[in-house]
C-alpha cells in the first residue's frame, strides 16, 4: 500500500490509470487497526488492476478536509481521477470486493 501525502495525491490518485481506494486512517485507531490487513491482503490481490493507498489523518489534515473526513476509518473509492463512491467505518472483505469489482 502506498503513503500518501498532500504533494503525492495527485500523482497517485487523479492521474491513476486505475481505480483507487484510499484508507483515511490514524495509528491510534482501532477499527484502522483491524482493516489494515483487510486492505493489505487485497492490495496484493488486486496488483496492477486497482491501486490501494492510505493518508494518515494526523499527519495529512489539509487532505482530510479537502475530503470532509469526519470518523475514521473513512474508505473513498476512485475512478478516473473522480471521486466514485465512499465507506465509513470498518468493512468486511466482500464488501470491499463488492465495491472494487463496481470500478473495475
């Protein structure tokens, strides 16, 4: 999974030639905590046809309001370059793959 930051963001999301999911997240976040293997396993799964990518919301506030993240953890899905959809909370894998094959 990538890091992303304020001066990365436009490279890795709105000029990706594939869908991204991007996981608004803190280290001190439980629910956080409990979906980083989630998206780990499927960043491998889906390599090279859907990008997954986290902002920590600590460090990157300026992207959190940009996006109104109000509760972590915030998913919000891609597709070129747009905003495609969002989840809020912790999420089960099939539900994630649910969303990803929408945007695939």
């Amino acid at each position: 999974m990538i890091n992303i930051t304020r001066e990365t963001f436009d490279n890795e999301i709105t000029e990706s030639p594939m869908p991204v999911l991007v996981d608004f997240y803190a280290d001190w976040c439980a629910p956080c905590k409990m979906l980083a293997p989630i998206l780990g396993e499927l960043a491998l799964d889906y390599e090279g046809r859907f990008k997954i990518c986290k902002v920590n919301v600590d460090e990157e506030r300026e992207l959190a309001e940009r996006f109104a993240v109000s509760s972590i953890p915030t998913l919000i899905f891609f597709k070129n370059g747009e905003k495609a959809g969002s989840m809020m909370g912790l999420q089960s894998r099939a539900a994630l793959e649910e969303k990803i094959s929408t945007l695939l």
